[in-house]
C-alpha cells in the first residue's frame, strides 16, 4: 500500500507539473525592466506605456504563435548595481526576452547576463555608446539611436544656429551623460567653438551655486548638460535666480514633463534632443489612437521606442517559428521589421542601422516645438 501511494501521488505531482507546465506555455513572457522606484520613474512609465500598448493591439490580435503575449515589470531603479539583480531575477524566472533596460548604466550592468544567459534584450532608451562598442553581443538591440548620433545631432544645431560665444559643458559623472557631453564636446572643438569648461557634477545634489557662480564668471552664454531631468530642472532655476543669461540644452534624458515643477518658468526655451516626433507620421494614426484611448502619451520621448522593441520581439519570435531566444536572436540580426520608428534593422552589434534625432524647444507648460 505504501508504494501505490507512493506511485499516485508520483503521478499526481506529474500531472500538475504537466498541467503547470500546460499553463505557462500558453503565454510568452516579456520582461519590462527599469525605474519603478527612484527619481527616474517617469521614464519607466514611459516605456511602459509603448509595451502596454503593443502587447494590447498583439495579443488583440491572436498573439505571437498562438499565444498570448504577458509582461512582467522588473524595478531597476535606473541604478547601475539594480542592472544585475533585476537581470538575476529575469533568469532566474525562467523569462526570455527583456524590453530594457531603460537608464543606460543599469542596462550596461545587466547586459553581460542577459548575453551570457541567452534572453533577447531590447531597449528602447539605453543611448550610450559602451552598451554594445567591442562587447561582441549577440542577444543586446536597441530600438534607439546612440549617443554618438544624438552629440553630433546637438552639436550641429549648436554650430550652425545657436552659435554661441563661450560653452560651458556639464555632466553627471554617469556613463550616459559624462558619454554624451563628451561626443558634443568634441564636435564643438572641431568647429572652433571655444569651451569654458567641461566639468561633472554631483547627481543628487540640491545646491549646484559653485558651478553657477563659475558659469557667471565665466561669462558663458550657452551650457550643455549630460545628464538627466532633475539635476538640470535644479540647474535652470538656480541659474535664472542668480542672474545668469546663459541658454541650456541637453539630451533625451532631461525631455521630461516632470522637470516643468522643478525649473519652474526657467525652462522655457531649453533645446533638447529627442527621438523625432513619430507621432506626426499619418501612417502612425491608428497607433497614435491606441494610445489616446487609454489616456497614454505616444509623443513622450520613449513611447514608441518601447512600442517598437515590443514589435521586434514578436516579429523576431514569429520569423524564428517559436519561442527560442537563440533563434530569435539569429532572426533578428537579420530582419527588416516595420514600426512606428521606421524599418528596424540591425547592425552586428545590435544597434539600428537608421535613427533620427531632432532638436526641440521646451516650454514652460510642458509642450515641444521643433527647433528651427
């Protein structure tokens, strides 16, 4: 008796692992990872928002291979040691693919792992450069431009429209914006633009008056700022309450509504570069409607990169036949895929062939206008 009880309750934990089994594989999990917590947290929604969207109108429409598409939204706080904890959990959960990381310094951090483990990474935001130069990746994509794209984008309009007489040039001290800063930098010495001073600040800080003080001094009249939207909101205001007539830019990182309340009418007039406004493409306006249905903001600056990796992903599932990462990965090296952001196509590091940045001017009631 003891071994036939044995033998049923052998095959009655069989038989809910093959029921549990049955379950799970009737969805393909997606891993959405970055900032849920943290002072970045507006761009994650960001992100979620295009994955939100996408998953909506795929799985509407019968899924990937018959199966519904499910997302599993992973904290990485935007910090570079979160990158490999939340990346850690991604495998250890058994997940494939990953839309993320959203910061570049976590999603430099967390690459290695997600390459070495075999789950297909997209990101919809990492910008920086060292994601992918000499790292030989086969599983890493992005469904965004690099930040030796978007400098050289900056640079220009500072060259050849704003032409100022003495730059000032700021950084967070982070892979992404000390990267960034550096690709202007360059460009502008090329044009014989003369440069103040190229210096880091401290990420965090609520007092930047020693730099403010040095800009006044200095007499710049244009500062570029690497880095993300709460250091330059602080940067803007303390600025304008101390008397400095300087114009500020900066890259996608500080294109956030949420730096209106911390720069107050400061901001008004800062240039910023931005994936271009995909949302004015009429061949986008049935997406552009999704969006608006659910009160979600397709024109922000990673909406539709994130609604892109979303669709590389299913398209790179149903080219490879199934739901194998390896052979996603091969398919994906290869394919054409339209989307909203125009035809994703990759090189052999994983970054798209083609990608457009504007210049935008921001306002103080949270609108954009293209640059001229």
């Amino acid at each position: 008796m003891q071994s036939l009880r044995f033998t049923a309750a052998a095959l009655a934990a069989a038989g809910f692992m093959a029921f549990s089994a049955g379950a799970q594989a009737d969805t393909i999990k997606i891993a959405v990872v970055g900032p849920t917590t943290g002072a970045l947290t507006q761009y994650g929604d960001m992100v979620k928002e295009g994955v939100d969207t996408a998953v909506e109108q795929i799985n509407g429409a019968g899924g990937v291979l018959g199966k519904q598409l499910e997302i599993v939204v992973i904290d990485d706080a935007c910090e570079p040691k979160q990158g490999p904890v939340a990346a850690n959990r991604v495998v250890n959960e058994g997940i494939g693919y990953v839309i993320g990381g959203v910061c570049s310094g976590a999603t430099i951090a967390a690459a290695p792992i997600y390459d070495e483990e075999g789950v297909v990474m997209v990101t919809p935001s990492a910008t920086s450069p060292a994601l992918t130069d000499g790292n030989d990746y086969e599983f890493i994509f992005r469904t965004i431009g690099r930040d030796d794209q978007q400098g050289p984008a900056a640079a220009k309009y500072i060259i050849e429209k704003v032409k100022p007489k003495k730059v000032a040039i700021l950084h967070d001290k982070a892979s992404y914006g000390q990267g960034i800063a550096a690709a202007v930098r360059a460009d502008l010495e090329k044009a014989g633009i003369p440069i103040a001073f190229f210096e880091g600040i401290n990420a965090g800080d609520t007092d930047y008056s020693a730099v403010i003080t040095k800009l006044r001094s200095e007499e710049v009249d244009f500062v570029y700022f690497g880095g993300y939207h709460p250091e330059m909101g602080l940067l803007l205001r303390q600025a304008s309450e101390q008397g400095v007539n300087a114009r500020f830019m900066g890259p996608e990182g500080v294109g956030n509504p949420d730096i209106n309340a911390i720069a107050g009418d400061a901001v008004e007039g800062m240039l910023v570069t931005l994936p271009a406004d995909f949302t004015q493409d009429p061949a986008n306006a049935e997406i552009v409607k999704a969006f608006e249905s659910k009160n979600r903001n397709p024109s922000g600056a990673f909406q539709l990169t994130a609604y892109s990796a979303t669709l590389a992903i299913a398209e790179g599932i149903k080219g490879a036949g199934e739901d194998d990462p390896a052979k996603v990965a091969a398919f994906l090296h290869t394919a054409k895929i339209p989307s909203p952001i125009g035809e994703l196509s990759w090189n052999a590091a994983g970054d798209l062939n083609e990608f457009a940045f504007d210049i935008f001017n921001w306002h103080k009631d949270g609108s954009k206008t293209v640059a001229e």
